[in-house]
C-alpha cells in the first residue's frame, strides 16, 4: 500500500497516470480431505504429533498447480520451535527429523 501511495503520488505529481493490477501467480494449495486424513492416520499410528494449523500457511509456490492435477496433501514435518525460518539465512535443515519424515512417508505408500 506504501509503494501504491508513492507511486499515485509521484504520477499525479508528473502528470501520468497510474492503474494497478494484481496477478495471482500461483493457485491456493488446498488439500483434499481424504488425503489430509490418511496422513492424519498415518502419524498417530506411527506415535507421531499432529499439529493443525488455526489458520492456512498464507504460501503456495507451486503447490496448487500439482493438486490441480491430483488428489494430494501438502504437510509439513516439524523440527520445534528453535529454528530459524524456512527460507531465511539463518535456516539449517534439521537432519534430525528426516527419520519421522521418511517413516510417514513410508507408511503413506
């Protein structure tokens, strides 16, 4: 909204105009019920915690595009809390939860 103001600002100031558009580059990645729950089954039979989010991830990158073409679900595999972020600087993917991933992954097939 800042950049839109500075923009309508600097335009009005030079006698241009100015019009907006927003694209949505990629589709919501929503997860189909069904899948959601085997994966749901899948960790609780493998003692794993399950942790659904009160509101979506506000990401999708390319996610949406593969359940365009297939019944899915997108998870993630926590590591805690004392983390850095996904894709920030500081991230260091966390070899120790690749044991509970590859055994969920394992117990989906």
């Amino acid at each position: 909204e800042r950049i839109k103001k500075l923009v309508l600002k600097a335009s009005a100031q030079s006698g241009m105009g100015m019009k907006f558009e927003e694209l949505e580059r990629f589709p919501a990645t929503e997860n189909y019920a069904e899948n959601v729950e085997k994966v749901i089954e899948c960790a609780g039979a493998l003692g794993l915690t399950v942790e659904k989010l009160k509101e979506p991830m506000r990401w999708s990158e390319d996610f949406g595009w593969y359940l365009m073409m297939t019944k899915g679900a997108f998870f993630g595999i926590g590591d805690g809390e004392a983390y850095a972020q996904l894709h920030t600087q500081d991230y260091e993917f966390p070899d120790g939860i690749m044991g509970n991933a590859v055994r969920l992954f394992a117990g989906l097939i």
